[in-house]
C-alpha cells in the first residue's frame, strides 16, 4: 500500500514538470540525473589529549585500552608489555592489530586489564587495540574486520548445573 501511495505521489510530481511543449515520450526519453551520495565517512573519535579510549573482552577479562601517537610502547597495569606477558605467544597476539595495519611502532598503547588468565587477558587486549584503532583511524575499520579483530568472542565458560558434576560431566551410572 504504502509502494503504490509513492508511486502514484512520483507520478503526480511528474505530471506537474511537464511543460506543455513536452510529450511523455520525450521525458522518457531524456537522461535521469540521479544525485548519487558518497558514504559519509566516519571522524575520528579523540579525546583532548589526542587519544582513543575502548573496552576489550574476552571471558571474564576485560581490558580499557587508551591509544595515542607514541614509538609503539605498550603498558599493561604500569608494567611494560614484556614484564606482564612473558609469554611470546601472547606478545604476538597483542601486536597483531598493528601488524595486519602496517603501524607497528606508530601507537603507544595504555591499558588496564582485570579478570580472567593471561591467555584471556592478551585476547581481550586485542580486541580493545582493535576497537582503539578503528576510533583512532577509521579507514582502518576494513583490514580490521577482515582480520576478525573487531568481533568479540562472546564464548564464556558454560554454568554448573545441579546433579552434574560439572557443567556436562555426569556421575558413574552405574547399572545394579
């Protein structure tokens, strides 16, 4: 219903341009200039001192990420990055976001992170570096969700449920 109201509308709109010395076949027949808008891009999100501010998480972990123009220094609760994850698998992890961006040593990078293990930890610092740098740099945003960085895995452990003894283990059946 609502289709045919603005047809008819456009049609109505139509009749009133025609000029007398123009027949339906010329109109037709003439070009349509269709005023095609360019996506509004997106502005960057800064705070006044020049920075981007985003939440990361993963499970139980949740990171606050602050990224600002640096040398590509990265601070986890006050200590340096080297310090809180020793682990070089989870330092990779962390600095993938630059890498698939091609800024790595552009950004210094402040964050506070609470709650769940390293491993968690490190993803849900990922994700916060990857929502900074979207806000910080929004043609960004493509190589990013490409990558899968800016989607949060949203898997958490799975409750205990009663007469289980845990969230799917059973007891023993036992038979006789």
């Amino acid at each position: 219903m609502v289709k045919v109201v603005k047809k008819t509308a456009k049609l109505a709109d139509l009749k009133k341009e025609m000029t007398a010395a123009e027949t339906p076949a010329e109109v037709v027949a003439a070009p349509v200039e269709q005023a095609v808008e360019a996506p509004a891009q997106r502005q960057p999100k800064k705070d006044k001192f020049g920075r981007s501010q985003s939440v990361g998480k993963k499970k139980n972990a949740i990171a606050r990420v602050f990224i600002k123009l640096g040398k590509g220094k990265i601070t986890v609760n006050g200590r340096d990055m080297d310090k809180y994850f020793p682990r070089p698998v989870l330092q990779m992890i962390i600095k993938q976001p630059f890498a698939v961006t091609n800024r790595e040593g552009q950004f210094d990078v402040d964050c506070t992170i609470c709650g769940g293990g390293l491993s968690g930890q490190a993803y849900a610092l990922r994700h916060g570096i990857s929502r900074c740098l979207d806000l910080f740099e929004p043609e960004l945003h493509s190589a990013l969700k490409k990558a899968g960085f800016l989607t949060r895995d949203s898997r958490i452990v799975e409750r205990k449920k009663p007469g289980l003894s845990k969230a799917r283990k059973r007891f023993q059946f036992s038979k006789r």
